[in-house]
C-alpha cells in the first residue's frame, strides 16, 4: 500500500534524495528518526490534524536528512528540512517551479535566528491555520533562541482579530490610527490566556494605512501573506507598501507572499495555467515577495493541487519550526 497521496509520482525523486545522504528508503528515514528520539509524523499532524499523509512522510524525510547531516543548530536543521520537503514536489508543478520546499526551509531558518525579532502573519487572523502556525511557533521557537521572536498576526477588522484571539488565548491588541497625523495608538490589550499562546499579539486593522502601522509599530523583520477574504484591499498592498518604507530606510524586511499563487484567485481566464499564470493575486505576490509559496495559507488540499503537500503554508511555518528546534534540542 503507498504511504502517501501520489506516491508514484513523488516516491522517485524522494528515494534520489534521500540516496545522496546515504538513506536507502523512506523506512529508513523513519528508523533514524526514531532512533534519534523525535517523531516528526506526529508533530507535524498535531500542527494541523487535518493534513495529508505526504506532509507528515516529507517532514519525516526533511527530519532524516538534518540529523544525516549532523544539524546542531535548529536554523541549520530548518534548511536541511526544506531539502526534504522539495523532494516532495511532482515534477513541473508550480511548487517545483518556485523551489517552495526550500522556500519554507529557508523561512523556518530565519525565524530561529536572532537577526529576526519579529515575525508577522499577514492577514492571518482570517485564517484559523495562521493560528495553527503561529501556536507552534509561539511553542517551539523560543526554546532555542536566546531573544524571544515576537509573533503578530495582522489583519483586516477588529471584531475578527478579538474573535480569533479569544478562541485560541492570544492577546487581542486594539488599535487607533489617526489620519491626520499618522499617529497609532494602542486603545487595549486583553490577553486570553496566561501561557505561552498569550505572547502572540493580534492586531485587527481599519484599512491599509493602519496595517502598515501596525506593522512598523512592531518592527516585522519577516512577514507571510495569506490570500483569503481580502487579498487585494489588505494583506498584498499592506505588505508591499511597508517594504517600500523598509527600502527607503535601510531596513531588512524579509516578505513571503503566501496562499493562491494560482492564477485562480480573481483571474478566471487563467484557470489551471500553472507556473506561467499571472492572475491579480499571483502578480501582486510577485511585487512584493522575497519568496513565494504556493497554495493555500490554511487549505491543505489546495497546497497539494499545486504539486507540493497537503498542508496549509501557514501550519506548515509551525511544522518546520517545531520539528528543527526537536533536532537541535536531541543533538548529541
């Protein structure tokens, strides 16, 4: 029986891989796994129940691939996973394309390091899975970082960015941005929990102008998009017009653009075009992107329609996150 959803599509390149760090099969990169005391089957379904078998498999081989490697470092061991995660990528999808195996490696390594003291779900909170991602961030991260990263979640509407702090025990942060001056006030700050999920801060914004306040407010370094409800009123112009600022002030701001990446999303004429479509939200993603990923923020099934695994992008953040700091954590 195959361990996974496409698996003689995918099993060919995997096995390739895995062979040039001297692991013979999928198998055996469970057995080192569990020979090195961490399961990241089991972490990666307690990030998102939902996702698919190949997400839970490639995170397993990424795993494999680090502790091969000799990873001591969860940053180091976060690149060492997305080698694994592109592995899984069908050959010619739009997730080959775009290298968002790596992409996501290369995410994860970032916010472990101390360079990155801020990290931002873009419009996250319209998407429960920017909660799955930014709990197991807020959960595994710190653990090896000797700054705590703050994460945000950013968005558009006040009542959805208290309802989603409320529902997961994050810290609902109310806001208001005057327009004359420029000016953002903090009106409240209520924390729904006492523990570790009461670090992330959820912000709701008015517009634009208010997201990109919030979002120098709190120095982001690093920021994913998601491309749910409001994907050009919101998330794209607040990303690229705070990495404009970030340009003209000499700032490093690291910018994912995160969810459709299709074509589909506001471009019915380039349905199913694949790398080559260029539809609203794609372009816009492509303006203001350091990396681009593919897919949905949340939907696992659309990240896999895209070629690469069955998990939301933003839970998947999380994954990388929690299964490099279990590496680091179990080095000998």
């Amino acid at each position: 029986m195959a361990l996974f959803e496409s698996y003689d599509r995918r099993i060919k390149q995997i096995d390739a891989v895995l062979n040039k760090y001297g692991i013979k099969n999928i198998e055996e990169a469970k057995s080192i796994c569990d020979a090195y005391g961490i399961d990241p089957y089991k972490m990666c379904e307690e990030t998102q129940p939902i996702c698919f078998e190949n997400a839970k498999w490639a995170y397993v081989v990424g795993a494999a691939i680090a502790i091969k490697k000799g990873c001591k470092t969860a940053a180091d061991a976060a690149e060492a996973i997305g080698i694994g995660l592109q592995a899984f990528c069908i050959p010619g999808s739009v997730a080959d394309d775009r290298k968002v195996g790596i992409g996501h490696g290369n995410l994860a390594a970032r916010l472990l390091r101390e360079e990155t003291k801020c990290f931002a779900f873009l419009a996250g909170h319209e998407s429960f899975a920017a909660a799955e991602g930014a709990i197991k961030i807020a959960e595994m991260a710190n653990k090896v970082r000797k700054e705590p990263l703050r994460v945000i979640l950013n968005g558009l509407g006040k009542d959805a960015a208290q309802i989603i702090s409320r529902i997961n025990g994050f810290t609902y942060v109310q806001t208001q941005f005057d327009y004359f001056t420029g000016e953002l006030k903090e009106v409240q700050s209520v924390a729904y929990s006492d523990g570790l999920r009461s670090k992330v801060k959820c912000y709701g914004a008015d517009d634009v102008r208010e997201g990109v306040a919030i979002m120098r407010a709190n120095g982001v370094d690093v920021s994913i998009t998601g491309n749910s409800t409001n994907p050009t009123r919101f998330q794209h112009p607040v990303a690229g017009t705070y990495k404009k600022e970030c340009m003209e002030n000499g700032k490093k701001y690291f910018s994912v653009a995160s969810g459709g990446g299709t074509g589909r999303t506001l471009h019915p004429d380039n349905m199913a075009a694949g790398p080559a479509s260029y539809g609203m939200t794609d372009t816009m993603g492509r303006m203001h992107g350091d990396a681009q990923f593919a897919g949905s923020s949340s939907v696992p099934a659309h990240v896999e329609m895209m070629g690469f695994l069955g998990m939301g992008n933003n839970p998947m953040v999380g994954a990388t996150v929690a299964i490099a700091v279990s590496v680091e954590q179990n080095a000998k």
